[in-house]
C-alpha cells in the first residue's frame, strides 16, 4: 500500500503540525526568502509518532526541493507545512556547538559580532555567521564538539520541528537586525570560551 499526502482535516487549508503552526512556518520561510536566506522544503510531520511527508520513503528530516526564489516562498509554503531548511554556503554559514558551550560564547557577543543563534531539539545551538569560505580553528576543531556547516549543508531553521519537538532562536534574525558576523569573529569567541 502507497502512502498518499495527508488530507486536510475539515476541508481546511492549514493543518495541525504538532508543536508550531503552519502559518508560522510560512511565515519564517518567507521572511528568510525575502532577506536572501537560501531555503528550501524540507520533509515534515503531522503528529511526532507519525511518519514523515513531503518525499517518498522519506525517514527523516530532508530536503524535498531545491532553494526556493523568494517570490516562490508563499506558495509553496501555503501548499504543504515543509520545514523551513536553510542550505548553507551560499551566503550564510553556520557553526554549530554545544549548549553549554553556546551560552558562554553567546554572553561575550554583543553590537556586530552579534547575529542569529537557533537551538536544536537535542541540545545544540548553531551560530549563523556569513559565508566566507573560512576554515574551523584548529583549536575549536581539535578540543571542542564544534562543526561548521557550509556549502553542501543544510539545517532546520526555527520553528520547524522533528518528532514534535521545536527548533528556537536564542537571538532571532530580527533581533539582530539580520546581519551576520563573520565566521572569524565567531570563531575568535568560541575559542575564547573553550572549556579550561
């Protein structure tokens, strides 16, 4: 037996997603579009017992389309409640770190070097940064549970969600008034914060 895309309960447009609401993923898909944040579809649940739509055979969070055109966001959005995915490389990088880890850095960044942080379900929080082709300090890669996500990579960006638990900004893009610091900078302050 075929699995089929869900219907709509009631006839409405916008189903119930466990954990957010359809139209804030729209919305932050949208917004992230609309400022050059290169997104795309990614594979989505409807209940966090359930099983994965939006690709055939899908068994996980995924792609399901290429970057989406800004103009393109609303539709597509408005059609499925795909989680929002940033592919990164293009012109947002991000580093990813521990909680712990996240937090005191997160304390030492303020003015410019201050940009987005969102924080994953299990625990890790992923510092936005611009695309620069610069590699990870020797020390961060060496001593810390540190990676960086560039091109050929891609991650969840809030709200979206995996078995019902939710992706948060600990600074949202608006927050920070949509600029990201470079890698180097964030980099200099994860180092700084490395465990003694």
């Amino acid at each position: 037996m075929t699995r089929t895309e869900p219907k709509h309960p009631g006839g409405s447009l916008l189903p119930v997603i466990p954990g957010t609401r359809w139209t804030e993923l729209r919305s932050a898909a949208v917004e992230c579009a609309r400022r050059s944040w290169p997104v795309l579809p990614g594979t989505y649940q409807l209940d966090e017992r359930d099983g994965w739509w939006g690709r055939p055979g899908a068994a996980g969070l995924r792609p399901v389309a290429p970057p989406i055109a800004p103009d393109r966001a609303l539709d597509r959005w408005t059609r499925r409640p795909c989680s929002v995915l940033l592919a990164c490389g293009h012109s947002v990088d991000a580093v990813e770190v521990t909680a712990e880890h996240g937090g005191r850095a997160l304390e030492r960044l303020f003015g410019d070097r201050l940009g987005p942080v969102a924080a994953s379900p299990s625990g890790c929080w992923f510092f936005f940064v611009s695309s620069n082709g610069l590699p990870m300090r020797t020390e961060l890669f060496e001593r810390a549970q540190v990676q960086h996500h560039a091109r050929g990579c891609w991650l969840p960006l809030p709200p979206s969600s995996r078995d019902g638990l939710v992706y948060s900004w600990r600074v949202s893009p608006s927050s920070a008034d949509w600029s990201l610091p470079s890698s180097a900078e964030v980099q200099q302050v994860l180092a700084e914060t490395l465990p003694r």
